[in-house]
C-alpha cells in the first residue's frame, strides 16, 4: 500500500525523514514549478534550481553566455540583471539552454527535498503525468508532497495543486493508498474548486498581489489543469529534465547504449576485480598503474629519444625528450607534457607510447615531465615542477632545435591540471611564453558537478579514488580554494591573457563537466578555444588505445590541432 502525506508548507520539510524511501513532489503554483514545467515544455535544456541570486550567479560561472538564462525573484520583484520567472515572458527565450532559476519559495523547497529518492516539480498542468509516472516507476514508497508556501505560511493555491495530483493518483492507480489527514484534505478541498482553479489562484494571496502588477494572463494559464505531458524530475540533486523525453533519465541505469569496446572494456573490470588504488600500498598502486598502462597502450611507431635530469623544485626530476625521425637540425615546436595519475601516480613510462604518438603524429618534440609525486610531494610542488621544466625547455630551446615561438604545454587528468597552471604562472610570472595549452580530460576544480556524480561510479575513474587522490595532494581543504589547484578559479583579470586552448573531454567521465565549464571560461574571456567531448568515452581513453580505438583517433585530431596552431602567427 502506498501512502500519501502533505506538507503544508516547505519549512516543514524534514530532510532526515525525506532520505528514508520518500517520493518528494513539490507545488509551488505560483510560480517557480509551473514556471519549471513550462519552461521544459517549451524546450529549455534543463532547469537548474539555486536558493537566491548570488548561487545562480555562481552556477552560472563558467557557462558559455548562449547557453544560460538566469530567472529568478525575491519577495516577488525580478532580481536586478535576471529575467521575470513569468512562463509566458519566458517562452521565447529558453530554448535548448539551461535555466538557473531563483525563486523565494519553490526552488527552496526543492533543494530542502533533495534528499529523497526522487524529487518532482509539479503544477496543475502536469499532475497527471507526474502521477503516472510515478506509478510506473515506483511501488510502495511513502509520497511526500510539499506545498512551499510562502514566507512559513500555508498557501491555497498549493494546497489545491496537491489536491489535484493526490486526485490524479487515485484515479490512476487499482490499489488502495494511504492518505493522512492532510493529504485527504487536499483532495476534499480540489474536489469541491476543481471547476474554478483560476478563481482559486486569483484570490490567494499570492494571487491577488500578482493580479495587482498586471499578470491576470500568467494566473490563467498556469491555472490550466493537465494540459502538459512534462515530468520534470530533479536528477543528481542538482539540476531538473524532462523525464519522459530527456535521453539521459532512466529509472535505475543508464538509458544511454555504451559502445561494443566500452562494454566490453567495463566488464573485463567487473569480472577480474582488483582492490581500488585507495586500498594498496602506495609503491603496489604505482607498480600496477604503470604495469597496466604498458598493456593499454602501445605506439605503433617510435620516436627518437633523450633523457635529461634538470632541477626542480625541491629535487632533481628526470625529462625525456622525443622528437620525430628525420629531423635532425630542423627547429620544430614543442609540447611540454605532463602525465595523468591523480598527482599521486604514473611518471615517465606511463604516458611513454601517448608521447611517442603525439611527437610522430604532431611532428614536433615532446618534452615529458616526470614531476614530484604526492604524498611524498604535497602540493604546490608538482605545480612548481611543472613551470620549472617548461622554463627549462623555453630557456634550452637552441640546443634542442626547439622553435621558442611555438612551445605549448600539454597533459592528461591531473598532468592537464599542471599545463592550465603553468599557463596561469607563465602570464603571472611573464615568463616563459605559452603558444598553446592542450588539455585532455582536466580536472579544474574541486566543486560539485552533475557528471561527477553521474560517472563516478562504474566507469573506470570512481569518486572514492578521487578523494584518495585529492587528500594525498592537497594540505588541506583550503587549498581547493586556490588557483594553482582549481583553474576554474583563475582571476577573471587574468583569464584573458592566457594561452589559446584545445581541450578535450571524455562524456562518460566524472571530470568531464569541469573541463567544459574551463573551455567556457576561456571562450567567454576571449581566448582561443576549441573544446571536444569524445562520445562515449571513459577517462584516460587515450592511454587505452589497444582496447579503444577512439584514443587513437583523438591523438591524431589533437596532432592535427597542434600542427594548424603551429603553422600560424604565435598569438601575443
């Protein structure tokens, strides 16, 4: 049997209890939920629910400016700089963009019920469908419905919104439910007004203040009972979809179809399990990344190499240089390059057949690095290893035949973190000059994002390694406030003068949000970027070419890129 409890207004929302198997669905009629359900119905990408102005502002951090509205209100006035929450003014304006929407109330509340096991946003529009799908996907769980309210008072035209969708439910469904005294109410109290919903909404509180700044229109059409077929679900807590047309919603997996050599890649982990680098001695998890990443990747021709010692930060670090057959005397560019691992893992030979295939494809030298290693090294000593070598490389250039126009740096994971660092230090510090920075699967901050929770488990990079990761290199949780860990926080001030960018993601990666949001901050600050997401791919494909052949694929575009960037003007 399923039962049904209302809440009378969002203030009431008990966070514990709604972690316990609870259904969440929020009301909050006038206006944010008939504007979320509006909004998806009129095509926005998604809605992305924040609790005042300055969240929205800070989610808005790092978007691209065309792919963004921000809406929102307070205490009923339009926040300065933000559009009307009004459905029908929206209508034009949202298309195929993300909506970060600010309301006094009803975004409130849904953040208050995030915690449940699936939270809805509901209007009278859409009560039918959210019901419906709600039968289909669930069974037994207690339904919670919340009436945000208004300023911790209890709102008519909520309480009648729930009633609806209470009505709804029961009508739809062949069993007996459960109803508390509240929610009874509800539907009592639809069922005497479900003839006259306009009038009931126009002299509400709430209705009669918006009525009286002109939005008569607005009341009556949010008044519409069951006219829409849009299920707005709120997913990895962070943001709403449409979940009856949105691809990536699927109760309980993943909807999307993974490649043959994905699959097959993800079950060879599934069926020959082995303890997480979390859980192995430090020197065993070294020994079988670098052992594993030898099988994963081989180059399929070999360029020349030379290995150096230079000085680093605290203690000499060893470089290899590679550089293409047939080149002996020729000045050619070169790519600075710092291995993935976390800063924990990986060196030299783990990225050795990446290098080799970078530097025959690109035909120009790659100068690897082999930077300090945390714990032993906790930050910032990798960062300062890093700009080191790439002076080094700046100031040897001559007696490498090195062309000292065109030097870029480049890395994977965290050795892509390291080259948008020294990027940032090399214009901090006016020295050494950056032609181009090349990041493959960054990590670039330490702040929640939705793929981070939706890739961090089950495909190959896990959340838990990630915090393993971070813990072994930074000092303390102060440092993910830094700039020299986290380059989404590069001053604005600065932004502009980095280097141009190509920057590649992975989609089924958890850092694979981050990188975007970078490439983001460099387009809207005017730099040079060219920013690829790789289909249904998984974190570090590129050094699992023999398993999967779109790593392969990916070097040679990112060779191409370095080889178009290369032959032009070196950007001042």
């Amino acid at each position: 049997m399923m039962k049904i409890h209302l809440l009378l207004k969002k203030e009431d929302i008990d966070k514990q209890k709604m972690a316990d198997n609870k259904i969440a669905v929020v009301f909050d009629v006038l206006l944010a939920t008939s504007t979320i359900t509006s909004a998806l119905e009129f095509g926005a990408k998604e809605v992305i629910p924040v609790l005042d102005g300055k969240e929205a502002k800070k989610e808005a951090e790092g978007r691209e400016k065309d792919h963004f509205v921000l809406v929102g209100e307070y205490q009923g006035k339009t926040i300065d700089g933000f559009l009307s929450p009004n459905p029908l003014e929206l209508r034009e304006k949202i298309e195929g963009k993300s909506v970060i929407l600010s309301t006094t109330n009803g975004t409130v509340a849904l953040k208050s019920s995030a915690e449940a096991k699936a939270v809805y946003a509901v209007s009278l529009m859409n009560c039918k469908a959210v019901a419906n799908h709600i039968l289909k996907d669930y069974q037994g769980e207690t339904i919670v419905v919340v009436c945000s309210g208004s300023s911790n008072e209890f709102n008519a035209e909520d309480f009648h919104g729930a009633g609806c969708f209470i009505d709804c439910l029961i009508k739809e469904y062949d069993k007996e439910f459960f109803l508390t005294d509240s929610a009874y109410a509800a539907r009592c109290f639809y069922h005497a007004h479900n003839q006259n919903s306009d009038d009931i909404l126009k002299d509400s509180r709430v209705g009669r203040m918006l009525s009286k700044h002109g939005f008569d229109q607005e009341i009556e059409f949010v008044s519409q009972q069951n006219v829409f077929a849009t299920v707005p679900i709120l997913i990895d807590r962070k943001r709403i979809i449409d979940a009856a047309n949105d691809s990536v919603y699927k109760k309980g997996e993943e909807s999307m179809s993974l490649k043959p050599e994905v699959k097959a890649l993800l079950e060879a982990y599934a069926q020959n399990p082995v303890p997480p680098l979390e859980q192995l001695p430090l020197a065993e998890a070294r020994k079988g990344f670098e052992q594993s990443a030898k099988l994963m990747s081989k180059a399929e021709k070999l360029a020349n190499t030379k290995d150096f010692k230079i000085q680093g930060y605290k203690d000499e670090i060893k470089i290899r240089l590679y550089s293409p057959d047939g080149t002996d005397g020729t000045k050619l560019p070169a790519i600075v390059y710092y291995h993935g691992g976390g800063w924990v893992i990986g060196n030299i030979e783990t990225h050795d057949a990446l290098c080799h295939t970078l530097s025959n494809e690109a035909g120009c030298i790659v100068v690897s690095v082999d930077y300090s290693l945390a714990p032993e090294s906790k930050f910032p000593v990798a960062v300062e290893d890093s700009y080191l070598a790439a002076k080094w490389v700046f100031e040897n250039a001559d007696e490498m035949n090195i062309d000292e126009n065109f030097i870029a740096v480049a890395g994977d994971s965290a050795g892509g973190n390291l080259a948008a660092v020294v990027s940032y230090l090399a214009v901090q510090r006016q020295t050494p000059s950056i032609a181009y920075q090349m990041l493959f699967y960054p990590s670039t901050g330490f702040e929640y994002t939705p793929s981070y929770e939706k890739y961090g488990e089950g495909y190959y990079l896990t959340k838990s390694t990630m915090t393993w990761f971070r813990e072994q290199y930074l000092n303390s949780p102060e440092d993910t406030q830094n700039p020299l860990a986290a380059p989404l926080l590069i001053p604005d001030e600065i932004t502009p003068l980095l280097p141009p960018a190509y920057i590649l993601t992975a989609e089924l990666d958890p850092l694979c949000d981050g990188g975007e949001h970078f490439a983001a901050k460099l387009k809207n600050a005017g730099v040079e970027t060219e920013y690829v997401c790789a289909p249904g791919m998984l974190h570090g494909f590129l050094g699992m070419t023999e398993y999967l052949p779109d790593g392969k694929e990916a070097i040679k575009a990112a060779a191409e890129a370095i080889k178009k960037r290369s032959a032009l003007k070196p950007v001042e």
